[in-house]
C-alpha cells in the first residue's frame, strides 16, 4: 500500500505502519488474518483496481488496529 501518498493527499490520517504480507503473526481466525488472507488472494489482487487497492489497504489496515488493540 502507498502509506506515504495517503498522508501527502490527507494530512489528518495518521502514517500506517505496513507488515509485508507472510511475515505476520496473525493467529488464525482473527480480523487480521482475514485481512491478510483478502491481500493475498486475486479478489484483492486482480480483481480491484490499483486506485482502489490504495483506497481500500488504509482503511482495512485501519480497520485492523481497532479491532486487535
């Protein structure tokens, strides 16, 4: 994801720190595995469009800290 062009086009969204997909530490059947599994598969991949992928990746990634806090 660009962390880096959401924060120049949004100043008031806090930069995200990205984990490469495969290096996390997930446990499976959480939010973020889910979400990690959805970034991998071609649903994400191939399906979205690049502009799309950008817009969706913050929010999910969002979506993600609130749930795992």
């Amino acid at each position: 994801m660009q962390a880096e062009m959401v924060v120049v086009h949004n100043p008031e969204i806090p930069e995200i720190e990205h984990v490469p997909v495969g290096q996390s530490k997930a446990k499976a059947g959480t939010v973020d595995a889910v979400t990690i599994a959805f970034y991998k598969s071609d649903a994400f991949k191939k399906a979205l469009a690049n502009d799309t992928q950008d817009t969706w990746g913050p929010i999910l990634d969002r979506f993600c800290e609130h749930c795992t806090r």
